[in-house]
C-alpha cells in the first residue's frame, strides 16, 4: 500500500473533496483506489486564521512502485501493514492459573491477551462492575458520602475511567501494541476514530461500556473475575509467590501474579512493602485543576472563525523555571468537569473528566509543579504516599469536606473568593469557596504562580483573574516504582508489576500497552494452563 501523508484539506470540506485530493496527489484516478484507510487526522492551526485538516491516508493499488514514481509525491511511500503478533508459548507448566491483581486498563489488557492464548487468567478487582461503580460515584458526588472501595479511583476500569479518556501515548511503539489498544476498544463499542485522530479521546459515557463488553469476552474466553475482592496479604517462599489473600479470610495459590495496581492503591503497596518486594519512591508532580471559558481556548487554539465549528480545543503549556523546578498542564480536559477524586476518608483529590461529546462550557486542567523525593520529607519508599496524604487532609480541611475553590486573583492576593467571575464551575462533585495558600511550600505556591503567567504569554488570559482553581491534584502518577528486571519480574519471583501503579505507565493507552508487555513475559515463559 502507499501512505501518502500532509494532505491539507479546508475545514469544511466534504467526502469528494477528500477522495479527490488523495487521487490528485497520487496522479490516479477513481477506479484505480481498491481500498482507503485514514491513518491520522489532525487539525492545523499554527497559521491562523488559515487553519486546515491534515490527513495520513494509506492507499491500497495494484502496481503499487509504478504509481509512486509517476506522482513524484515526496510525501507519499510504500508501507507495509504491521500486525502485533503475540510470541511463543513457552515451555513451563503452571501449576495453578494466573492470577491478575486490578481490573484497570493494564490488568484487563493483560488478562485479556492471557485470555486469548488460552491462560485462563483470574482477575481480582476490589471495587465494583464498572455499572454498580458508577452508581456509587454519582451517589458521592451527590451526597459526599464516600465508599472506599467504589469510587473515582477504585472498581472495573480503574482511575481512567473516570477522566478525559486520553488514548494518546508517546511510548515509542515499533510491535504494533499501541494500535492492537486502539484496535481492541473499537472492537468493542468506541468509535472508529480513535485508530487515527492526532489526539484520540473516548470518554467516561463510552468508555465504561467497552470496559464491560471486553469483561465478557475475556469471561468467554476462560477468564474469570471476582470483584470486591482486594488482595490483602502474599505468601513468599523462597523469594517465590506461592499464595496471594484476598479480603483477610481467602487463599489463593498461584506462581504467576501480576500485580497491575492503581495508583492509589495505597495500602497495598504498604503491604508489599512489608513483605520485602522492592519499591522505591519517584518523583511526580502536584497542583491545582484549572478552569477556562472553552470559548476562549477556542479563539486561542483555532481563531474567531472557527472557535464554534472545529471540537473543544485542547492545550498544552510547560514552563522550566529558574528555581529548577517544572510547571505543565496534565490531563487536560476540553469540555470538561472537575470531579472529587476521593478514595479515603477525610481526603481529598481532584482531576478533570470530559464525556464523549466534551460538551461542558469550560476547559479544565491540571497546572502542576513538579516535586521530587527531596520535597516528601522521608527516604522510605512510602513518603510520597504520606507527601500526597497530608495536602488531601488539608485540601479535605479548607473545604470541609467539599472540593475547595479560589479564583486565581485571589488566590495571588491570598485571600478567601467569596463569588465567581464572569464564568462559574463546571464539576462533579460539591465545591466550597477556600483561601488554598498555604496548601504548598511557599517555593510551590510562587512556581505555580509564575508558571501561570508564563503560560499567558502563549494563551491570552490564561492567568485571569477570575480563572477557578480547585484542590488538590495530587494522583498524577504514582509516588512509588515497585522494581522489576528486564523479564519483568520482582525480586519476589513470579510477582510481575504493571502499569501505572507501579511506575511504568502514564494513562490508559500506555499502562494497556504495559500490561501487554507483562502478559508477553508469562507467555513466553510458561504453557497454558491446563
């Protein structure tokens, strides 16, 4: 096939247009396409008001090396289709099944390649199916009463169910992972686009119904999931896993348990932590969810003339300080809410969360600052989890219980908002007007003050007055990095960790691609189970 890429096409144009461009740049005519496939499309905006639609297409011809060099298309080449291909079963027995710990989107991309070879993989999730879940997260954002075992954080789908849905990753992919996930979500509900839009999106309403439609299949492929179910102690014998419990009174043998934990698990990597499996604390970043107008990020990002045709525009800033500190928007959400992000008792996170449509009335995203082991006041390998503990306790604190909010203009003044601007919030969850100075380091506070009006510099207005902030965005990844070696094992044989949680992944699409490359290390070693 030929890939022929820089195809610019006007905002409006429509499907002949498409074709004809894509039969002029080749020098073809109709008849001689037998087959046409985006690979990417993406929005050019870097000379506005001129702004266009970029396609990567591949087209499928006969006499494929003729045509190429009679188009004299220097953006066009011959391509090979590239297919993931698991690798070879090894040779060890299994004595018993495996066993996934965390039905997030590393656990369930693990379990489902497991699956599908024939390793009849059991998964244990301690929060709920991805249904009951979500009653229970609209219950809390409603009442403020908290399960913590159901929520934002915890059940079917992990965190990333409950957030913008990003499926863009810049993990380097030459085996083709990244499109068997794309590929996979199509298969089971998500819309086709996400195979070639520049920054794929699949939203929280769509999301939790490919989560369970993929639950099914890896049930129908041999797979078996129980849920409420949270591993609660390992048994190690001779550096070896032999057993993992779940919820104190039940014992599971297993030689092969893949531990694909959230990031909050929290008390599950103290538990491992006591039982000798080697983790370390890593660097992250904290700060605030920041609100804008959309409207206005799409005059910014697209110009007047198309900030109401073209989707809710996202952003990205980053700014490297003097004090050697970094300041960079994360999880940004177009068309977005900021939910409470809570998983334990009188603590309190945030994040943002956008549907499929990003139809909110504002844009949110995290504005962080990056903090190192230096800054968690501990060399244990916890201290970050306890760092991320006391601002949820004083978030939790300033807005008795509800997600405390400040304009920017006040927050520089410090002192207390009492009503919004000229916009007001778009969240999940209950809010309350708090003075959030002092939540930080005096050092923090002044690099996620200055880093606000850099980004101004880039995004007129960025640091408005009347810009909301929300606290605290502390679960931008995880505070630790549980150890493994290049066949991806602990120092506790047979324990593979994965994905975000234990420091490998940043997102849906990376800890999935993650729990690929774990599922790969069982198969290459062991037989399926018998």
């Amino acid at each position: 096939m030929i890939r022929v890429s820089q195809l610019k096409l006007p905002v409006e144009h429509n499907e002949e247009q498409f074709c004809q461009k894509i039969e002029k740049s080749l020098k073809i005519k109709k008849d001689q396409i037998k087959k046409l496939q985006i690979v990417k499309k993406s929005i050019d905006a870097r000379k506005k008001p001129d702004v266009s639609i970029v396609y990567s297409v591949d087209v499928w011809v006969d006499n494929e090396e003729k045509i190429l060099k009679h188009s004299g298309n220097k953006n066009a080449v011959c391509v090979k289709e590239k297919k993931y291909k698991v690798p070879e079963h090894g040779t060890e027995c299994m004595n018993h099944r495996p066993v996934v710990i965390g039905a997030g989107p590393a656990g369930l991309f693990c379990a489902y390649l497991l699956a599908r070879e024939g390793y009849r993989p059991l998964v244990f999730e301690r929060g709920k199916k991805v249904g009951e879940r979500t009653e229970d997260v609209l219950h809390f954002w409603k009442t403020g009463v908290l399960d913590p075992t159901s929520n934002v954080q915890f059940g079917e789908g992990g965190a990333g169910t409950f957030s913008d849905g990003k499926l863009n990753t810049l993990v380097k992919d030459p085996l083709g992972r990244n499109r068997f996930v794309l590929d996979t979500f199509v298969s089971f509900g998500a819309p086709e686009k996400i195979t070639y839009e520049n920054k794929p999106h699949i939203g929280t309403d769509i999301l939790s119904k490919v989560i369970a439609a993929m639950r099914e299949e890896i049930l129908h492929l041999g797979g078996t999931f129980e849920f409420e179910s949270c591993v609660t102690d390992i048994r190690v014998e001779n550096q070896k896993i032999r057993a993992v419990e779940i919820n104190h009174n039940t014992w599971m043998e297993t030689e092969v348990c893949v531990f694909a934990l959230g990031h909050s698990a929290r008390d599950t990597f103290e538990m491992l932590h006591k039982t000798g499996l080697f983790m370390e604390p890593k660097a992250f970043a904290v700060g605030f969810r920041v609100e804008h107008p959309q409207r206005d990020i799409n005059r910014s990002q697209y110009g007047e003339k198309y900030a109401e045709l073209l989707e809710a525009a996202p952003y990205k800033v980053t700014a490297n300080l003097a004090n050697g500190r970094g300041v960079y928007s994360f999880c940004m959400c177009p068309g977005g809410y900021v939910v409470n992000a809570s998983s334990e008792e009188k603590r309190l996170a945030v994040n943002g969360m956008s549907y499929s449509d990003r139809g909110s009335k504002n844009a949110n995203s995290a504005i962080i600052v990056s903090v190192t082991p230096d800054d968690f006041d501990g060399t244990d390998a916890l201290s970050g989890v306890e760092f991320q503990r006391r601002l949820e306790e004083k978030a939790f604190a300033l807005g008795n219980g509800k997600i405390p909010q400040q304009l920017f203009g006040d927050y520089c003044e410090n002192k207390k908002s009492t009503a919004y601007g000229t916009f007001s919030s778009e969240t999940r969850g209950e809010t309350a007007f708090a003075n959030l100075r002092g939540l930080f380091s005096d050092e923090m506070e002044q690099s996620f003050i200055e880093g606000m009006h850099s980004f101004a510099k880039h995004i007129p207005d960025f640091d408005r007055k009347d810009a909301i902030i929300s606290g605290v965005e502390s679960r931008t990844s995880s505070p630790v990095r549980i150890r493994r070696d290049e066949v991806f094992e602990a120092n506790i044989r047979g324990i593979y960790p994965c994905g975000e949680g234990a420091g490998y992944a940043g997102g849906i699409t990376s800890a999935a691609m993650d729990g690929m490359k774990v599922a790969e290390a069982v198969i290459r070693k062991y037989q399926p189970f018998q």
